[in-house]
C-alpha cells in the first residue's frame, strides 16, 4: 500500500526526472524529441504549491512536500 507521502514524493521526483530530461548537461544523449515531449509534459505538471493545496483537501491521498 503507498502511503500518501511516498506517492507525493513519487511526483516530486518524476517533474524532477523530467527536469533532467530536458537538460542537455545533465543527460547528453537524450534525442531532441524526447527532451520536447519532456517540456511539453512539464508545462501542465504540478508545483509544490498545488501538491500541498491537495494534500491539505486530501489527507488520505497526498502529503505534503518537505523537499
């Protein structure tokens, strides 16, 4: 069973991985489209801010971010 902090934490974690992705220092050989695809999906993805807004909405779903 997740937790809710474990499952806030697996979004924190995937919007950073998809940060990465679009960097090409951190991850070189990255096709062009993969990095776009990247970007794209990042432009709609949650911010700290609305995570903590859920988790306060729903205790039982989301934590809150401490990262």
């Amino acid at each position: 069973m997740t937790l809710p902090d474990e499952r806030t934490r697996a979004i924190v974690k995937a919007r950073n991985f998809l940060y990465d992705l679009t960097d090409p220092k951190k991850t070189p050989r990255i096709p062009k489209a993969i990095r776009k695809e990247a970007f794209r999906i990042l432009k709609h993805y949650p911010w700290d801010s609305y995570l903590d807004m859920t988790a306060e909405a729903l205790p039982d779903v989301w934590g809150k971010t401490d990262d």
